[in-house]
C-alpha cells in the first residue's frame, strides 16, 4: 500500500514539475534568441492604439436653439491590439461629406471639416470620455439642418502620439 502512495506522489509531482518550460521569451515559441528590445518594444505597444470606429451611437440632431442648425453628436471608439477600449491622448478631426450611392468611394463633396480636437491634454481628453460607454462623445455645430432622410458620409481621423493616423468612415442617416 505504501509503495502505491509513493508512485502516486511520484508520478504527481514528476507531471507537474517537469516537462513543461516556460519560454524565456513568450513571443519566440521556438525558442529562437531574438533581442530583448525588439521584445520589450513589441510587449508595450500592444496597449497602444492601433484602430478607430465611429458607432452606431452618432446622430443627427436638430438645434432647438437654432431651427436651421442641427448638431452632429459623434461617437467615436479606440482599440488597441487586444480590441480592447482605450482612453489615449490623441488628435481628432471630422469632415462630412455628401454621400454617394454605389460607387467605390462613398464620399461626395466634402460639406463640413470641423478644426482639429487635441485630446494630448488630460483635462481635455477626460471632459470627452463617456466613462460608461468606453467611447469619446463629440458634439460639433452643423452650419445647416439637412433634409430628413438625407445620407451623410462621416470620416473621423486620429493621430496618435506616435504619429499613427487612423481613420474611419460611417454612413448617417438624419431622420428627425
């Protein structure tokens, strides 16, 4: 009986003690000496932003304050590597353009480029942040109220820190 304890303990800590190494370098699975600054470099930039998207939360809203005004409230998220959100200091800018039906490029003239949003500023960059939703909010002046069922192109460009410009383009559609 108590050489089949031993050979148990034995063979449990044989299985978990041995056999299984651990890379030095995570990113190399083969073992392959790579540089350990190429590999600290590639560890930090995966918390970095490495793209952006408009969400189905931006609207068109009409100016209560103006009838021939509207107010464009985009949404705007940042993921890094992971898709996860991020909070980044950054520089944002939005341009509005006339949507064009089938064709490879959707934008038409271009009727609104607002001025740059610098968010490399903390107290900025948090008066932005929806903290509940895990999204910037910008609230920027229309110079006109469009027609209902009008379809705008919206692009949003951010450049980062780094220097990265990322961008992206979604369809509105302003229904009142």
């Amino acid at each position: 009986m108590k050489a089949a304890n031993f050979a148990v303990i034995a063979a449990v800590i044989a299985i978990t003690a041995g056999g299984c190494e651990i890379p030095d370098n995570p990113a190399d699975p083969n073992g392959s000496p790579l540089r350990s600054r190429q590999y600290a470099t590639s560890v930090a930039c995966v918390f970095l932003p490495e793209r952006i998207r408009i969400i189905g939360l931006t609207e068109i809203i009409p100016d209560a304050s103006q009838s021939d005004e509207a107010v464009l409230s985009i949404y705007v998220d940042i993921f890094d590597a992971w898709d996860s959100h991020l909070k980044a200091p950054a520089t944002f800018r939005f341009e509005l353009y006339e949507f064009v039906p089938r064709s490879s490029d959707s934008r038409g003239n271009r009727l609104i480029i607002w001025p740059d949003i610098d968010l490399t500023d903390p107290v900025v960059n948090n008066g932005y942040w929806q903290d509940y939703l895990r999204t910037y909010n910008f609230d920027l002046q229309m110079n006109f109220r469009p027609a209902p069922q009008t379809t705008f192109t919206l692009e949003a460009t951010c450049t980062t820190q780094e220097g990265k410009r990322l961008s992206h383009k979604r369809q509105i559609k302003y229904t009142p």
